[in-house]
C-alpha cells in the first residue's frame, strides 16, 4: 500500500517537475517528456488494439510503464548526471532520453501482438 503511494506520488511530483521545466522553455525538459509521452501511448496504443478486455489492457499498460522505467534506468547508467542536466537545460541529453523512450515504446508495442 505505502509502497505504491510512494511511487506514484514520485512519478507525480517528477512529470510535474518536467512539465514546469518545458513551460519555462526548457527544451531538454521538453523533448524528454514528448519522448516519454509518445513511448508510453505507442504501446498503450498496440495493447488497446491487440487486448482482449480492459483488464489484459491494463496489464500491458503497467508493462508498458515498467518498460518505460526500466529505459529511464538504462539512461541513467549511460549519462548519471542525466536527472541534472535536463534542468540544467542541456538539450542533448533530454534528446538522448526521448529517443530512448520512443525507441523502446516502439518496440515494446510490436511485442505486444498476439
């Protein structure tokens, strides 16, 4: 139970935190979150089309975000400094993130075919 809360009150406060950063004009923040947002709806996409009910929806939605997670991890490892350059404003690496993001999405949705 507080685990969970945890958690998403962590995913909360971080897209609130890059939402306000790409408002300020932060395109590092920007491109990141578009990256984000086009990795998690790709295969959200594939699951609504290839599901069988809401509920194997749903599990491959929490698959889905798993995935996207486990690809913010991996840039981490590659760039450590990452969760500080994209405030900072340095666009490569908000790039770098998006790209990974849609990338994995992409190919997390073709796995996602019965």
């Amino acid at each position: 139970g507080s685990r969970r809360g945890a958690g998403a009150v962590l995913v909360r406060g971080t897209a609130a935190r890059v939402i306000a950063l790409a408002r300020r004009g932060n395109l590092g923040a920007a491109v990141g979150l578009a990256g984000a947002i086009l990795g998690f709806g790709v295969p959200l996409a594939s699951a609504g089309q290839h599901s069988v009910s809401l509920v194997d929806m749903a599990i491959w939605g929490v698959v889905a975000m798993a995935v996207q997670i486990a690809a913010f991890v991996v840039a981490k490892m590659l760039i450590p400094s990452i969760a500080v350059d994209i405030p900072a404003n340095k666009g490569a690496q908000g790039f770098f993130l998006g790209s990974l993001s849609l990338a994995v999405g992409l190919l997390n949705a073709a796995c996602m075919s019965y």
